[in-house]
C-alpha cells in the first residue's frame, strides 16, 4: 500500500508568521502537486514538481522537492488570513498511471 | 473560458434514490478523474476515464456505483439505490495526457446529501 501523509493536521498562526508543512510518502514518486483548497470549493493547482531537489517559489511560497522523491514541503513567509485554507498534496506513483493520490491535507487558520 | 464545469452543486437524495452527477472537462481535455472527499479528508480516488474508455476504476465501490465519458457530452457519475453513506463531496478533474505532469484541474465539486 502506498501511503502519504501531511503534516501537521492542523494549523494556527498568527497574520505575519511564518509556516512549513510536509508531505511524506512511502513510495517513491514520479510528480506531486500541491493543492490549495477554500471551504465549498474545489482545489486550486499551486505547483507541480517533478525533479529531485527542485525548489519552486510562487510570491510567499517556497516549494521544496525531496532529494530521495518521497517527500515536499510548502514553506509559506509572512503567512495573510488569504491563506487560510486546506492544503493538499497530491502524487502519481507511477509515470503510466492516471489517478493522483492525495493526502488528508493541511487544515490552516491565519488569525489577523 | 469556463474550467471544469460540474452540476449540480448541490443534490439531495433520499435514501433508495439515484443521483446523477455531471461533469465537463475543461476545452481540450480528454482525460476525467472523480474523486470522493468527507469533511476535514483528502480526496479519495474513484475512477479515471477517457472518451468512451474506462482507463482506471480501482476506486470505485464493486456496487451501486458507475461512471461514463460518452463520446459527446459530459462525464457521468452514478450512484443508485443512495445510502446515508454516500453523503460525501465529489469532485472532478480533468486532464490533458502530459506524461510525467499529468496536471489535473478540479471542478467546484457537487455536494450530495442522502437524507
């Protein structure tokens, strides 16, 4: 079985603070993404990585590919209540097969 | 131009019923995925299709559970005789076939209760 994990499960900060939360896997990978997703709604595609050491910045978003590729962080600087959300991340296993696999998420709280 | 488009947003069903729920991939995509999400979860694998094919269904119950991808029209996903179970948000993405990227873009979802 394969498995992926995110951590932590939950998270509360402050406006201003900064953050990192992981996703880990059992399995090594071909490509992950990273989800961001709002109550009600469907998730947004924030990043695909796919070499070993990549590093990856979107405005107060640093994405970071592990080395080994089974695992990725999301680094976010000077964290905005506009950030709250969930954050999922999301892994092919297999460069043939189509379905993603995704983890319970990052439930985060930016308090202003 | 519209993302993916699902419909309804929201269905309610009774217990024995049967819910239909449609999906429009984006323009210029041929590959559908629908996936399952309980409140506070990830998203759980349901199946994968391309037009007129089913690629993967390893996610789908063995039962009441079915999903096509007709050569014209939208995906859909059925799910007869509802239980209280099936309460659940689901979700479509769709995809071009990009090889290693396999960049899957999520419709807003259709959010079913069984009463």
């Amino acid at each position: 079985t394969q498995l992926l994990e995110q951590s932590p499960q939950f998270l509360s900060i402050q406006e201003g603070e900064n953050l990192t939360v992981y996703c880990n896997s059992s399995s090594v990978f071909s490509s992950l993404q990273w989800y961001r997703q709002e109550p009600g709604e469907g998730p947004v595609l924030l990043v695909t990585v796919v070499t070993g050491g990549e590093v990856k910045k979107l405005k107060r978003l640093t994405f970071q590919f592990g080395d080994a590729r089974k695992d990725s962080s999301l680094h976010i600087t000077a964290a905005q209540p506009g950030d709250t959300g969930l954050y999922l991340c999301a892994v092919h296993f297999d460069t043939n097969a189509g379905k993603s696999t995704f983890g319970d998420g990052t439930t985060l709280t930016v308090k202003p | 131009n519209a993302g993916v488009m699902q419909n309804p947003r929201h269905l309610v069903r009774r217990r024995g019923q049967e819910a239909r729920l449609r999906c429009s991939p984006m323009k210029g995509h041929s590959h559908v995925y629908w996936y399952r999400q309980l409140p506070e979860e990830g998203l759980k694998f349901m199946v994968y299709l391309q037009k007129e094919n089913i690629i993967d269904e390893s996610g789908m119950p063995k039962e009441r559970f079915s999903a096509e991808f007709p050569k014209e029209g939208p995906s859909i996903l059925r799910i007869q005789q509802v239980v209280r179970g099936d309460s659940a948000a689901y979700f479509c993405a769709s995809s071009t076939y990009s090889g290693t990227l396999r960049e899957q873009f999520f419709g807003p979802g259709t959010r079913l209760t069984v009463l």
